[in-house]
C-alpha cells in the first residue's frame, strides 16, 4: 500500500493546496460565536419562540417589533397543525403561535428575553419537567451519523436533565421545518448552539454520536496520558509492519493496553464501540461468502470480463477501480470491500490472470469517499464545522477523484502486474 499511498497523499495534498481550496466558496461557519469573538453579523442560526401574553397578542404581525427588527427572519408562523408563510404582515398573532425565527446570536439571545414569548430552551425544559435555568457559556454541538440523538427530538434527546444544557437554536443545512423545532427529529450535520455550565459541557465531550466543537476554553483536557497512548500507537504501527502476529490481535492487544495503562477507562471504550458499524460489517461479510457460494460473484464477473475485448484487462481494473469509488459514497468502506472483492477475485480467475491488482484497485477506490458528506464520518465533521453544502463536497471532490482514477488506474498495473 505505501507506494501507491504515498503518491496519492502527495497528489491530493497539492490539489487541495493549490486548485481543491479555490473551487469551495468562503461558507459562514460557527466557530467563532458569541464569547467566542469574531464576526457576528453574517453568521445565522434558526430558533423558535412562542407567544404566551404580552402585548404580542392580537397585533397584526407588520405592526409588532418582530417585524421592525430587520436583523430577524421570520421563516413560518405554525398555529396548532397550520403552517403559515410568509407573506406574514396581516397575520393577527394568537396566544400559542410558535414563530421559526432565523437571526444572529445576539439577535436571538435579545428577543428570547422579550416580555410575552418562551425560548426554545424553556419549551423543552417544560416538555421535560425540568427548570431553565439561565447559564453563562456557549458552545456549538455537532450530531454525527453514527449517532443514536438522529430521529430523537430535542425533548427525547433529554440533554437538560442528563448534562445540564439549554438548546438555544439549531443550524441546519437546507432548513425546511414542517413541525415545531422543538418536535423536529435531529438529523445528521445538525449544529445545535446550547448553553451550560464548564462541567456540564465537559461531561458532554464523551457522548457517542455527538461533537463538541467550540466554545470551552477552561475545560481541562487529559494530556497526562498522551506520551502513554502515543506509544501504544506507534508500538501497534511497529506490530503491523513486522506482521508479528494477525492484525486482529494485535489491534486487539493495543485496545488492552489502552485500558490497562489508564488512557481510557473500559466504559468510555464500551461506549465508543460502534455497534451499528460492526453489525453493518459483519452482514456485508456474510453477503461477501453468500455472493461466492450463490454463484453471484461468478456472474458479476463473467459480465465484467465479457467488456474485456473493449476494454483489456487493464481496462477491467480500472472498472474494479471506479466501481469500488462510485458505490463507497453510499455506503461504508469496509462494506464496499466486503462485496466486490468477491468479484474482483473471480475476474482475475476468469482472466487467468494475478488477483493483485484487482483486489488494490477495489481496495483503493473504496477509500475515494469524497463526493458527499455522508461519505466518510470527517466528511461529516467539516460539513457541519466548515458550513458547507452538500454540493461544495462534489465540485471539490470530483476533480481529485478524476485524477486519482487516472493515477491509479496507470499505476496499480504497474505495481501489482497483471501477469507476472
């Protein structure tokens, strides 16, 4: 792998240093908040507020200070089951009105202090039976695809009573609300702005399935541990390379070592186990076995090779290659590998030819996940952290992956010969 690897860790480095950057607009992101600093004005999240009394009710919207502050959005009006859009100005308010408002931090932090109308973080607190109490720091929350907070509500997510936090507003990709935030399912790339204590927030900092992005400066972070766990990771890196024992074991014996050296305790390592990820790999290994005993990877792959008088069999790994590419964007990895190697062995049978470069080409295409967020969990984390869209990972990604199919494509023959 390290030939091939190292060309390809050069190549996207200088792609992304001197074309990749310049093909991704200048996004609002959402690290630099409230007591965080920075620019305020342009970055926006969207929360919701409900009318209870004050002189909100039976005004004509256009005439209230909602409509006079021109720093506020008002995206929807929702009336029991009704949704209302904009235009709102004739709307008449009503006691129970819930208002999806869009608007900065300071805007948003002013009107939820407004005579007449319940936050965000007070309509949960009261759906929980818990109090809101007001806390002084201000931190930006990422939900992850792993996550099992995706599908809950802010209410079932229950953060108020388990740490102590207040979800202030929500930034959302594509925000389109057809219920109450506070009744919105949380997706993957949600970015909740929450509210809390140091200790609360730390606590939160372990939770699987979510990020803390920004906003502690004065939670101490575990560095103790750090040389411990540095060599534990370069000894399992020296493990791999000698092949001393099975790369299962030895992963194995550095996840132990872990443990047993303090570095991280045997719940936090329960805890960031991913379930859903095993069982995903564990059934995409069973459709692997079932596609070979079945006859499916037999079939696959004399239709693969029936492209071969157009093609050659250089061609055919280059298809191996971008097949692999193209299917990793949906699904993991591990699962793309799972399923075609199958294939990829029974084309080189088929060929009479060395699985080798079959086998590489499925392997490195099933790590070209850069076409969408979803792609690859970091894909993830700079989704939501960098405020980009979902179509800012194609117009970047593509061109790499273009080029890597080529270098690839050239070189995997090379390096692993079809007939040696």
């Amino acid at each position: 792998f390290t030939k091939l690897g190292a060309i390809i860790a050069v190549i996207g480095l200088v792609y992304l240093l001197t074309i990749g950057h310049r093909l991704v607009p200048i996004r609002q992101t959402i690290t630099s908040l409230a007591s965080l600093g920075g620019d305020r004005r342009h970055q926006e999240y969207v929360t919701e507020i409900e009318i209870r009394g004050g002189d909100l009710i039976g005004k004509r919207f256009g005439d209230t200070i909602l409509a006079e502050n021109e720093k506020l959005r008002i995206l929807q009006i929702i009336r029991g089951e009704q949704i209302i859009w904009p235009p709102l100005d004739n709307q008449v308010l009503r006691q129970g009105d819930a208002l999806v408002i869009s608007g900065t931090i300071e805007d948003l932090m002013t009107l939820q202090e407004s005579e007449g109308v319940v936050s965000l973080s007070e309509i949960v607190s009261e759906a929980q039976g818990t109090a809101a109490e007001k806390e002084a720091q201000l931190a930006e929350l990422l939900v992850l695809p792993n996550s099992h907070y995706v599908g809950m509500t802010l209410g079932s997510a229950e953060l108020r009573r388990r740490f102590g936090l207040h979800v202030l507003a929500i930034q959302r990709h594509g925000m389109h609300m057809r219920s109450k935030i506070s009744e919105h399912p949380l997706r993957i790339g949600d970015v909740l702005l929450i509210q809390g204590t140091p200790e609360g927030l730390d606590r939160i900092r372990g939770e699987e399935g979510l990020v803390l992005m920004s906003g502690v400066d004065d939670v101490i972070v575990r560095k103790g541990k750090a040389p411990m766990a540095i060599l534990i990771l370069l000894a399992v890196i020296g493990m791999l390379a000698t092949q001393i024992l099975p790369m299962a074991s030895i992963a194995l014996c550095g996840a132990v070592a872990m443990i047993i050296t303090g570095c991280i305790t045997g719940v936090k390592a329960y805890e960031a186990v991913q379930w859903r990820v095993l069982v995903l790999i564990a059934g995409t290994l069973a459709l692997g076995t079932a596609m070979v005993s079945s006859g499916t990877a037999s079939w696959l792959a004399q239709i693969v090779v029936s492209l071969q008088q157009y093609l050659g069999a250089h061609g055919l790994v280059v298809v191996a290659l971008i097949s692999a590419a193209l299917l990793t964007e949906m699904i993991s990895n591990a699962a793309v590998a799972a399923v075609l190697v199958p294939v990829a062995l029974k084309i080189a049978t088929e060929l009479e030819a060395s699985p080798y470069p079959f086998v590489m080409a499925v392997a490195f295409g099933a790590s070209l996940s850069f076409l969408t967020p979803i792609g690859y969990q970091t894909n993830t984390l700079v989704y939501g952290a960098g405020g980009y869209r979902f179509g800012d990972f194609a117009r970047v990604g593509a061109p790499l992956v273009i080029v890597i199919w080529i270098v690839a494509g050239i070189l995997i023959p090379i390096l692993w010969p079809l007939y040696p």
